[in-house]
C-alpha cells in the first residue's frame, strides 16, 4: 500500500490584519499607505487579508483593537507611534494587550548609546529603546531604532520608509502560495453581466471575482477583476468570463 | 434672577466611523479613497472620526463590524457594495444588522423602470431596489440608485465619484464645531524636542498636538501639527510651539 505524500503544514501566517495608529489618518491629514503597501505583500506573498483598522492616538483604542484583531487572525501588523515624542504609545499598548511589562531592551540601549553617545540619550531616544518584555526585534537598514515581534503581532514604524523596509525584513514570515490576479475592461452596465457573472463565480469557489465599475451612466466602464492561489484554475474562470462579456458585446 | 441662555444640545454626530466594504482594498488593487475624502469632510465640519474599518465582501464580517461601530459611535458611514453584481452584499448585511428585512423600495422601483423600462428591470437593477426596512434614501445627481440611511447608519456606494456626492448629501447631519488645523515645519530630530512638546501638549489637553517626521537620520525633516475645534486656543499653542522650536534653533 503506498501512501500519498505528507501534507506539508502551512508554516507561515495564512491571515492578517492591519493596523494602523495614528490621529493625522482619521483626521485627513494623511492619506494612509502603509496598509496599502502591506496590502500589495500579503497578496503577492498568498496571506490572506482581512481587516484594515485605522485607530487614533489612544491607549484603550490600540489595546482593545490589538486584542481583538490578534485573536481573529493568524497575524497582526501595526503601523505607527513608536517614535520618541507624547503622541507615540504604541509600545505601550501592546505590551499592556500582552499584559507584559514595557522594557529597555539592551541591544537598542547600547546601540543608540553607540550612535549619539551617553549624553545624546535624552529622554525621547530612551523612550525608543523600550519594547514589551518578551519581544524580538525587527531590524532594517532605514532606522537604528526598531520595530518589535512578540506573539502574532509585529509592531513597525508609521515613517513610510520605515515601514517598508521593516515590512521587507519581516514578510519571509507570511503566506505560502502567493495570489494572482487577472483583469477584463468591460464597457457594459454591469446590471447586464450580473447574472452571468454570479454562475461563474458559483462554479469557481476558489477564484473570487468581483467587478468594479470605474464610471456608471450612458457610457460605462469597468473592470472585473479575478484573483485565486491557484493559476490553472484563474485562467479557466478568466476565459469563462472573457467568453461571457465578448457574447454580451455582440 | 437671570438665567443663563440655555445649552444648546448637539444636534450634529459629534464622532463618527467609517466601515469600507471591500476585496479590492484588501487585495492592495486599489488604493482606498473614500475613507480619506470622508475623513477630510469629517475634519472641516467638526465631527471626529474614531475608527476606519475595511473589511471584505463577507456578510458575516459586515454585520459584525457594523454593529460593533454602531454601537461604538454616534454614526457610521459605510462605503462599497451596493451595486447589481453578486459581491455586492451590504444592504443585505446591513439588514441583517439591524435584524429588519431587506425590501425593494417603491420609489426606486419606479425611478428605475422610468429610466430603463419594464423589459430593463432585470435581476441586477431590481437588486438595486432593495434596501433596509425603515431606510430614508440617499439620493445624489451621480446615480439613479440612491444610498440608505437607517438608525445612525449611512450607506453609500464604492465608486469614488458616486461616493462623494453621497457624502455632500449627508454631511450637514455631521458635526458642529470645525476643527482647524495649523503646520509647523521642523529640521530637528524628535527626540530633541519630545520632551518640551510633551510639556505644552499638557497645558493643552483641548489641542491636538502630533508630531510626524518625514525623514529621519542625519538630515531630519518633519512637521508638528496641532488641531483644535478652538481658534484661540491653536494659536496660543501654535505660538509656544514655534517659540519652544525656534529656542531649539538657536
């Protein structure tokens, strides 16, 4: 009797979530790219995304969205306020989501101290050094200050340098079979594909399709997009709705 | 005896959430935009937006979401999903939310056959009928198919254009007193100002003060910014800090 092939477990975080701290977000200030750039990775490294939350500057708000984000999926990512001035607390937070203590950690202390001397430590660069007990670092080449790993969550920074450079040393940790996508222009109202395009999607359950009108009116045009881990099976639903909307135009 | 005039009672939302529904977000195709154009809105005319949510195209992450901001904050304005294709599932969600039934709305019903005639009604327009039970509609110059507004929740669509002339339609319900907004623009590391931020910050606590660098390292460049529903009050902080900067200068 032979025996098929071990299923290989998935190692690596099948779902994430994002999220992002910080007041000049929810006030319009910025407009927010870190979880669109975070967005883009998980999708080309095949994690599964599922929730974006963009919290202000406040301690309960982080601690009660980390916990409930940590407990819903495989792996959070938070962006932002683990600078050295009053509104950055994030650290805090999640060491009090973790109900651990906020530590110096060695390696920054000396590291910084290494950078701007002993008397260049001031108070806002000690803030810097503290991470949740427990904690791994998260080093990249943008900052001498680093982001921290404890449990599920990776805590980076909200500079979006920063961020992407600390996104890079730590995305070896998420998904397995990355995504892909396929698109098709349709310059149809999109109530005339509905139909048809929902028995497509009926047959393919692991190719999501979704369509997305660009402009509605007398001169429509859209794009339906298709995105699957599984390439054979995208070209099949592809060519299905290609072959549907080329029907529909005639 | 003289009586002082009466209080009036806040008539506006004073806090707010925005629940964005969709895959596209999620999937990094496309850059959200709608959050950040309502949080603008928000902003000028004085209601503070607590919390963004994306979510995906999930009737079980809708509801939960939505009920759990609902519950959270004065008002709710969702964006995405109430389009004729089968991934577009908020009103239906949002129903459920509400536990009513979802019912196809006479007025839209009519509007709609005027426009495109009886034989036009197909299954994808008659899905643009429906709405929530007990919903006033949210109508606009950009599309036939109006939003819904039930309870503190307000359901707009996805399509950017469409989505901003929803929100010009609702926003007088938002807010009473702007908040305003003044930069100041700083060539010094964070850390050498935290510590004196941190001490006006407190004298301040009706002032928003943040502090966001664009660029760290040895050529450090960021702006602090201070917000307040107080004209007078951001000035007398805007000038303590620009003096506390300008000492550092020197």
């Amino acid at each position: 009797m032979t025996h098929p092939a071990p299923h290989h477990p998935a190692r690596h975080h099948q779902t994430a979530a994002i999220l992002v701290i910080g007041n000049e977000v929810l006030s319009g200030r910025t407009r927010e790219a870190n979880a669109w750039l975070a967005a883009q990775n998980m999708f080309a490294c095949g994690c599964r995304l599922c929730e974006i939350a963009v919290v202000p500057d406040q301690h309960d708000a982080i601690v009660s969205t980390l916990n409930r984000l940590r407990n819903s999926f495989d792996a959070v990512i938070t962006s932002g306020g683990i600078g050295p001035t009053h509104d950055d607390i994030t650290m805090e937070a999640v060491a009090d989501a973790f109900a651990v203590p906020l530590i110096e950690h060695r390696f920054i202390v000396e590291a910084m101290t290494a950078r701007y001397g002993a008397d260049g430590m001031n108070d806002g660069r000690r803030r810097m050094t503290r991470v949740p007990q427990g904690s791994r670092l998260i080093r990249c080449e943008k900052t001498i200050a680093p982001g921290a790993h404890i449990g599920n969550v990776y805590v980076l920074a909200g500079v979006p340098d920063i961020f992407a450079s600390q996104l890079d040393a730590i995305i070896h940790d998420f998904g397995d079979r990355p995504f892909h996508r396929r698109e098709i222009e349709v310059k149809l109202p999109e109530s005339l594909f509905a139909a048809p395009l929902e028995s497509i999607q009926q047959q393919f359950d692991d190719v999501e399709i979704g369509s997305y009108p660009g402009r509605c009116g007398p001169d429509p045009c859209g794009k339906i997009c298709l995105s699957s881990q599984n390439p054979d099976r995208l070209q099949q639903a592809f060519e299905q709705v290609s072959s549907m909307i080329d029907t529909l135009r005639d």
